[in-house]
C-alpha cells in the first residue's frame, strides 16, 4: 500500500517537529546534483581519503572477525586512548573508565549531550552562523534554541555584548563551536577566559564542539573544559570525521564528568546500543600516529587557506581570515544578491557550487560558505570561475 | 622541508603567481626563491612523471645490486661515482645490507643490459658482485601511482 493513499484523521507527525524546516543544506544538495561537471566547495569533509593505515586496520579487524557489539561505553582500548590524546593533545584529564563515551560521530555526540541536559522550556545559547543540527536538535529534546548573532566584524567571534542580551532566567546551556563551520573562526584565549567567567557566573552548562580542533592555522587551539572550574560543567565534544578524514566512519566521543556521561550513557545504551566496532578498530589506529597524519593534511589546508583568501579578497569580497576549520567565509551581499540568489546564479552560470550562508541561521544571510578541503586544481578553477562571475555582477 | 619546495616537488609546473598566493608571498619573492633554489643546486631540474609502461617503446630497465670493497681514501665514492657516468644509469643509492650500491639501469632490451653487466660493470675495479633484477611492471614511481584508480564518488555537498 502507498502510504501517500493513507487518510489519516489526524497528522501524525509530532508537534514539536512540525516546526523544524528542512535542511537548506539538502535543499540546495538537490539543485547541485541534478547538474554535470559542477566543481564543488560547498563540501563539509575532507577531499583526503582516510589514511592508508587506518583503512587497513579496519579490514584486518574485519578479517579477524571484529563483527559484534562492543559495550555500551565504547572499546576499552580506544577509550584509553582518547583520554591519553585529550591529555597530550589539549591537556584535559579525563578517566577512560567513567568519563570517556565513544559515539556515533559527533552528531550523536551533541544529541546526547543537549537531551541529557533539557528540561522543557530550557534555553541553550548558541552562535550564530553555526552548524546546521544545533538548532532542531535543540527542539527535538523539548528545549528552546536561542541563537546569538556573530558579526564579519568581530572575526565571527561569540562577544559578550550580544551574548548577555540573550541571556534569561531560563538559560542554562551554552553551546559553542570554535573554530568554527562555516566561518572559520577561532577563539583566542581572551574570549575563552571571559566566555568560563560568563558561564560561571550564570551557571550554564557548557557544550563544546570541537570537532575542528586541529586543524588551526597559526594559532594553537586552547579547549574551553581546560580553563579552571570549567570541566565540571562542560561536555567536550570531539571525533576522527575531520581531522582524520574519516566522516564516513562515524565514529565521535564525549569526555565529561562521570554523572553527565552516565546520563547520556542512558540514552546511549537504548537509542544505539554502540558505535560500530569497526569504526572503533580504525580509531584506535588513527590514534597511533595522528601528529604525521593531520600534520600533512594542514600543511595542505593551510596552503589552500592562503591560496582562497588572496583570490577572494582581489575579487573584491570582504573576508575574514578564517584561522580554523577549512571553510571560507566570504560578504556577497554587495552585489546586490541574497546568498541563496548568488549560490544559484554561481552554480548556474558558472557550475561552481558553494553553500548559501543563511543555511546556517539567519545571521549568516549576504554570505556564502566555501569549502577549501577541495583539490587544488579544483579550486584554482573554481576562484577563476567565480572572479569572471563576479566581475559579470559588478559591470 | 621548506612549503615552496614540497609545492614544487608535487608539481613543478605550478605558477609563481599561484605559489605567491598559498604562500602569502609577493610574485617576486617566489621568482627570487626559486632562482636561489636552483644556483645552489637544491633544485636540479624539472622532469615529467611518464608511465612508461603505456608507451609502446622497446626499453627494459634493471635494478642492479652490487658489492664493491670501498677504496682506503674514499671509500665507495669514487667507484660509485665511475658508475653514475655511464649514461645506461639512472639512479646510484649507497645502500646498507647484504650489498652496497643499488643501480637502476635501462637499455633497449635484455641484451644491451646484460652487455652493460659484464663488459661494463663487472670490470670496474673495486666492483665484486652484482645481481640483476629485470623490472617487470611500474606500480607507484616517486610518490605517483601508475593504474588510474576509480575514485569513489563523494557527495557534492555536505553539512
Ligand atoms: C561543527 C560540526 N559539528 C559536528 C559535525 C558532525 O560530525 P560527525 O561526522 O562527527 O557526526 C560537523 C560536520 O560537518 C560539524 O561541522
């Protein structure tokens, strides 16, 4: 039976998701397909295959038969792991045995950090432009998202001005991603330390999605859960999807107190049971070498960083540079277009697909998204695509 | 390694103009660099990368072993570096193991290398054994593999 023919007396989907719109993203992923030799940069992982290594650790842990459940936690090996490269890496300490959850990429990772936390009605601040799932997922544990605008001017950076007119007797979690999708923004540690003053001083949960943590150009990435007082109210959020390349794995963690990770181990253990275990064998090996393996991946991204800005820029947009993540950020707004307006021209007129800036909340409209984890080629051909293009716009 | 050399080393065709941009140098600078790269011999030359197994040309290339007692001045080098002369050599390693230098040598077929062997290699004085291995297929050469894989198709666009 179609169930397109279904009468129903009622709708039958849930209230509280009626509300959520559709991604832009996949909006935009339908017009972009339905077209031939588009170059993209509106891509949200790595052009890198996984390293060679760990693709082969997987398909040893496969031969040897690595083909059941793992325990709810995680494997206890790989849990080990993290918590030595959390240490070493940003030097949080965290207890593999009762801190340390391996998810289903950071995606579960944030839906079991915002459902553990919510009470209905419970407000969470998050900047703005930000990653798509923050705001519906948000919805779907019964809480109300409260967005924060970010400003070109201010790097993109959360500031304390727009953060505090936000602020309400029902705030109680912050939300944050530095450096950041889509802008590219990072945190220095002036803003880390009043951001943990604020949060104290309001009593906020903190989660931190870090997920782009080492891919930073010049600039040292600093965690917010290492500032002092601050892991006791904070769900650190990382994975192997972008630094490792490896989005296909889903494979995340959440390091956190031992009552939060035994509240979203609650959820955890029903909803998923565990993250696949051939996903954990291939994290552990990537968690063998990670400085050789990331380190050529952003020598390489930090070239191309260099290469997108100076085109940008001498086509005359107004740009951040972007310290962190592989996106690009660039003001279109000038040209008299919307964002959505300028994507489609861009990918109509000269097949170059970028992202339209307001698919990231409402303060990202008059920009695009640029994607520079893209081959190199690719993008010398996408920037004199776009130049010609936006030469057309302004004569 | 400097970043203007490991652009090169991938792709030596690069533009300065684009290499300036990745680099965050002037146009220039990157010409100037270059230059000085190659007066003091870092950079020894521009080649392209050929997968010679798709040409239908008559070449057969060896990969040679050989033992030498190295001289009481000079231990390999001199010996090594008679070798390197002869046009047939591509490559000369000084190697550790079993043997000492390892030869890459082409020639147009089976005999013209084995003539280089014996009347060539073999009376070099110092040299005392060599072993002939006959390449058979490229698979991977200088970093580049030789069998165009099929890449497996990404979305185009993604969160
Ligand atoms: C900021 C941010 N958080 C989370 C994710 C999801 O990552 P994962 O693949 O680990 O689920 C992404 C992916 O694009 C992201 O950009």
């Amino acid at each position: 039976m179609n169930t397109n023919d279904l009468k129903l007396r009622r709708d039958v989907v849930a209230e509280h998701l009626r509300g959520v719109p559709r991604s832009g993203i996949r909006d935009f992923f339908e017009i972009v397909n339905s077209m031939p030799n588009v170059i993209s940069l509106g891509i949200g992982e790595p052009d890198f295959d996984t390293p060679w290594h760990v693709r082969e650790a997987s398909v040893f842990a496969l031969e040897k038969g690595a083909t059941g459940y793992t325990s709810n936690m995680g494997l206890p090996g790989l849990r080990r792991e993290i918590a030595r490269y959390v240490e070493r890496t940003f030097g949080l300490l965290y207890d593999s045995e009762k801190e340390v959850l391996i998810t289903v990429g950071v995606s579960e990772g944030l839906d079991l950090a915002v459902r553990a936390l919510i009470n209905p009605g419970d407000e969470v601040l998050y900047h703005e432009p930000c990653y798509v799932s923050y705001g519906p997922l948000v919805v779907f544990a019964h809480g109300r998202p409260v967005p924060v605008g970010t400003r070109l001017e201010d790097g993109f950076r959360i500031t304390r001005e727009l953060l505090e007119k936000q602020i309400t007797s029902k705030s109680r979690i912050l939300l944050l991603n530095y450096p950041n999708n889509p802008t590219g923004a990072t945190l220095d540690m002036e803003d880390i330390r009043w951001i943990s003053e604020f949060a104290k001083s309001n009593d906020l949960m903190v989660i931190t999605d870090e997920i782009y943590a080492e891919l930073t150009y010049g600039k040292k990435h600093v965690s917010i859960a290492s500032m002092p007082d601050m892991k006791e109210r904070t769900i650190f959020l990382h994975g192997f999807s972008k630094a490792w390349a490896m989005t296909g794995f889903r494979i995340g963690y959440a390091c956190a107190p031992p009552e939060l990770i035994e509240a979203m181990m609650k959820i955890h253990q029903y909803s998923m049971l565990c993250a696949p275990i051939l996903s954990q064998e291939a994290a552990v090996e990537a968690l063998k070498n990670p400085e050789r393996d990331i380190g050529e991946m952003r020598s390489e991204y930090e070239k191309h960083r260099n290469f997108i800005l100076r085109s940008l820029r001498d086509m005359g947009l107004k740009c951040n540079e972007p310290h962190g993540a592989f996106y690009i950020f660039p003001y279109v707004g000038d040209t008299g277009l919307s964002s959505k307006e300028f994507a489609i021209r861009l990918l109509e007129e000269e097949k170059v697909a970028v992202v339209p800036g307001s698919a990231f909340g409402s303060s990202g409209e008059g920009f695009v998204r640029c994607s520079y984890a893209t081959s190199l080629v690719e993008l010398k051909e996408a920037m004199s695509r776009m130049a010609k293009f936006i030469k057309r716009l302004r004569s | 390694m400097d970043e203007l050399l490991k652009i090169l080393k991938n792709n030596a065709l690069e533009t300065p103009a684009n290499i300036a941009k990745m680099l965050n140098l002037s146009e220039d600078e990157v010409r100037k660099r270059i230059t000085e790269y190659e007066e003091q011999g870092i950079i020894r030359g521009y080649q392209a990368i050929v997968n010679e197994d798709q040409l239908k040309i008559d070449k057969v290339t060896a990969v040679i072993e050989v033992k030498v007692s190295p001289e009481r001045e000079g231990g390999f080098n001199h010996v090594a570096s008679r070798i390197s002369r002869f046009k047939e050599v591509q490559s000369v390693y000084l190697v550790s193991g079993d043997f000492d230098l390892l030869l890459f040598v082409v020639g147009s077929d089976l005999k013209e290398v084995a003539f280089f062997v014996s009347g060539k290699l073999a009376t070099i004085d110092g040299v005392h054994a060599t072993a002939t291995h006959f390449m058979l297929k490229t698979y991977k050469h200088h970093g580049v593999m030789m069998e165009t894989q099929d890449e497996y198709e990404r979305l185009k666009i993604t969160p």
